[in-house]
C-alpha cells in the first residue's frame, strides 16, 4: 500500500469512529428527550386548564409593582386575588406573578387544577404549553442527526466525505493535545 492510501485509510477509520459514537450519543440524548417529554406529558396532563377573573390587587397603592433590568426591559410582579368557578366548586385564591404586563381588576387569567385534588384552590401555569412540543422537536432532530450519520457511514459513495471528516477531527485533536503539551511546561 501507498503511504496517500494508508493515511486515507487512518483517515476513513477516524471519521467512521466519530461518526459511529456520534450515532450512540445522539440517539441516547434524542431517547433520554422523549422519555423526559413523556413525563412532561403525564405531569401536564394532571392539570386542568380554566380560567379565572382578579377581583383585587393586593400590592400596595393597588398596584403592580414595576421593575427593570439593565437593557430597561420593564417586568411587573404583583401580588393579587382571583376568583374562579370549576365543575360547581368557586372561589377566591391570592397568587403571585412576575411577568412583561401589569395585572389588571377585572382581567381573565388563565389558572390551572390539579385533577387530583380537584377542590384544592388553582394556581398559576408553572410551564408554558410550548414546552412539550419543543422537546420532542428536539428529540426528533437529535434523531435525526443519528440518521444523518448512519448514511455517511453505510454509503461508500460518501467514504471521501467521512475521510475528510476523520482527517480534520484528527488534525484538531493532534494540535489541542499539542498546544496542551506545550501550555503544561
């Protein structure tokens, strides 16, 4: 063998090891995600969403109380009572909130019960409902690197790419041991 196709072949074995242990973390990541949305969707679905009406602001000065950050983005957090009517059981809560926009009497408000306790008072969403569906699109992705990189390695028109691949990771990893080396003395 010619010394060009030995280190070709270093190279191609580089890039198929990379690649083969990128294929096991990506899918452990993708199904550790799903599995975790899959929880989500089981914490999520004991609560039942409805909505409430703040009767009073119970800040002082019946205001929600203004703050802002460094870049003078304006948040307002504000203590206040609602008043809520679910499946014949009603009532007032007190709750607190910090958010973008003052809480204003007489303002719908979502709330949320827990469907086992369903007479204990509702509360605030603690998660928004976008959640669920971006880990599972991430899952997905990180599914769908797994499969990117199955290709690269069971396709021998695409040997050359993963060679380059494997030379360059090769090359970087040979100048951080190096610069590590040199940093050490």
């Amino acid at each position: 063998m010619s010394m060009k196709q030995d280190l070709y072949n270093a190279s191609l074995a580089y890039g198929q090891f990379q690649d083969f242990t990128s294929i096991i973390i990506l899918i452990i990541i993708g199904t550790v995600l799903l599995i975790g949305a899959y929880y989500v969707y089981k914490w999520q679905s004991n609560y039942i969403s409805t909505k409430g009406t703040v009767v009073s602001i119970d800040n002082p000065n019946n205001k929600c109380d203004a703050s802002s950050d460094a870049k003078g983005n304006v948040s307002y957090s504000c203590i206040f009572t609602v008043s809520y009517n679910y499946n014949g059981i009603s009532g007032t809560t007190q709750l607190q909130q910090s958010d973008i926009s003052p809480v204003k009497v007489g303002q719908k408000i979502g709330l949320v019960y827990n469907s086992a306790d369903p007479t204990y008072p509702p509360t605030l969403p603690q998660v928004s409902s976008w959640l669920l569906p971006i880990i599972i699109v991430i899952g997905l992705i990180f599914y769908l690197g797994a499969y990117y990189n199955y290709k690269l390695l069971t396709n021998v028109a695409l040997r050359p790419i993963v060679a380059t691949q494997g030379a360059l990771a090769l090359g970087t990893d040979v100048s951080r041991g190096i610069g590590n080396i040199v940093r050490g003395l």
